[in-house]
C-alpha cells in the first residue's frame, strides 16, 4: 500500500461531457478516518466526483489521489483498495444473504483460509445474525442495505465510497445504517458519502455543499451553521405561501423558503424581525409566532443556493 497523508486529496477536479461542465474545479481533502459528506440535490455532480475517484471515468482536467493512488494512473489499484456502495448495489435475489457475502468475498480476493470467518464477523458486524440464511428477494429495504454494506466491505477495504446508499430507507434504518458507518470510521476506514439527505450529513466530520457543479461550501456541520449570515426567524402564520411572497420583497431580507407549514427567514439583523411581522399582519395575514431559531443544515444550503443563483444563472442542463 502506498504511503499516504490523506486517504484523498482532488485539485481542481473537473469533468465535461462535451459541452456541459458536471464537476467543476472540485478541491477537497479526506483525512485517514474520516466521514466526508457531499452534500446537494440531484444533478450537482456528487456522482461523476465519485466516479472519478473509483477510477471509472477520467478527469477532463485537474487530478485527484485516492488512498495514495493517482486516478488518472492507477485506477485498477484503487478499485481493489476501495469498497463501493449506492441506492442499485448489485445484490443476487435468488441467492441467500450468507451466499451472496461467500459470493463477494471469493470476487474480492478473501484468502479462502480467512474467508468463513471473515463472513462470520461481517454478519455480527451488521447484525445480520438470524436472517443470513434467507433468500435476499425476501429481506426487506433495511435488511438488504445492510447486506449490501456488508459486501461492499467484505475485503476491508480501507476507503469506502457510499453513493445515495440510504436512499429510499425509513429514518430508524438510516439511523442505524449511519451506527455501522460511525463504528467503521472509528476503526480507521475513511468514508466518502453522497447524500441528499441534509439530517445524514450532521452525522459527517466535514461537508462539501455540491450546487450546479461547483463546491459552494466546505466545512464542519457546526461551522457551517455558525458561520451562515444574518438571523434566522421561524414564522407561524395562517397564509405561509402570501407571507413567503412578502418577505422575498421586504428590505433587510436575505432569504426566505417554506418549511412545512411554517416560514423559514434570514434578516440581516434582529431589528428587522417587528417591522417584518407588522408589514406581513398590514397584509391581512395572521401571524401567530415568530421565534429567533438555530439554523439547519438545510437552511444553510438553501441559503448558499439563493446567493449562488442571484450571481449567476441557473444551468439549464444538469447530470449527476
């Protein structure tokens, strides 16, 4: 293995499929041990960046090292350094969990003297227990995911790449799911995961916010909230879509986005907070709370996003 500081290090990452920019001058690094959150909606270009550091697609410009290893140069050695998990891992149906585990850890190379207990550990590790001997078409979402993790990292591999793995997974199961990540990180795997999932990403060291591209943000989850401008106000009233409209307009506005059924909105400063609930109660709509609140990581993204849009245009194509 080569000697690494980093388990990835990206300079100016950037991918083009011909005239459209999907990653553009990415720059990030993951140190040993690590989770690494890429953070933002579909089409920011959270996948292609995965891509080229699994070595399936070549950088248009820019490089990046993964466990030591340039893509560009030595993508068959990380693609035998890493394990890979999305939403589509490719699990066999017809196949019983342990067989589908027996089967992955003979394609990755598990000396077959190591093999049974190796499989053994991986079904206590994700608790796997008690349904190993099931048919795979029979376990239910959680229970494939955590199959599916459990090959993935079948050959200990000491970089793990997890592509949207939790999508379409109840809330109790991804929060389970994130136990097995937070464990294996502490043993000393680095994690690189994608995620739109902005509850999932206050469970990583550090977050890079994606939008059309580009990387918007890069930080801590707290540092982030902390360093998000202006003050976050919570506003309860009867007409949320009016009072939404109104605020968008009101001077000393930053931003403004529905949450639900209440109103999420960014001042520049408290002194705004009275003369916006009279101008919104001047409008006839009944304003029944208004709190000074801690912001999300969604507040902050969707706040990074109105300022990204008010400098330039959207892109009018996207990919992932």
């Amino acid at each position: 293995m080569n000697a690494y500081s980093n388990a990835i290090e990206t300079f100016d990452l950037t991918r083009q499929f011909g005239s459209f920019t999907a990653v553009d001058k990415v720059n990030f690094y993951v140190p040993k041990g690590e989770i690494f959150g890429l953070l933002g909606p579909n089409g920011a270009g959270k996948t292609t960046t995965i891509r080229m550091l699994c070595g399936i697609i070549k950088p248009s410009s820019g490089n990046a090292s993964v466990l030591g290893f340039d893509i560009r140069k030595d993508s068959e050695e990380i693609k035998k350094n890493i394990g890979y998990m999305s939403q589509k891992f490719s699990l066999y149906n017809d196949l019983k969990a342990i067989e589908n585990l027996q089967f992955y850890a003979a394609i990755y190379g598990v000396e077959k003297s190591e093999r049974n207990r190796r499989i053994q550990d991986l079904i206590d590790q994700s608790g796997l227990r008690g349904v190993e001997y099931e048919l795979t078409s029979s376990l239910s979402g959680a229970w494939r995911q955590r199959l599916a993790l459990a090959c993935a990292i079948a050959h200990k591999p000491p970089m793990l790449f997890l592509d949207e793995a939790t999508a379409g997974v109840d809330p109790l199961s991804r929060r389970e799911f994130w136990d097995l990540i937070y464990e294996m990180a502490s043993e000393g795997t680095s994690i690189v995961a994608t995620t739109h999932y902005m509850d999932e990403a206050e469970y990583c060291n550090t977050i890079g916010m994606m939008y059309q591209a580009e990387m918007i943000a890069l930080a801590s989850p707290d540092r982030l909230k902390d360093e998000m401008p202006g003050v976050l106000v919570q506003i309860s009233c009867d007409k949320p879509l009016q009072a939404e409209e109104i605020a968008d307009q009101f001077p000393g506005v930053i931003d403004a986005a529905l949450h639900g059924i209440r109103l999420h909105v960014t001042l520049k400063n408290e002194d705004k907070i009275t003369a916006l609930t009279n101008t919104l109660q001047a409008a006839g709509i009944l304003v029944e709370d208004v709190e000074t609140i801690l912001p999300s990581l969604e507040d902050v993204f969707i706040n990074m996003v109105e300022s990204r849009l008010k400098e330039k245009p959207q892109n009018s194509l996207e990919v992932n």
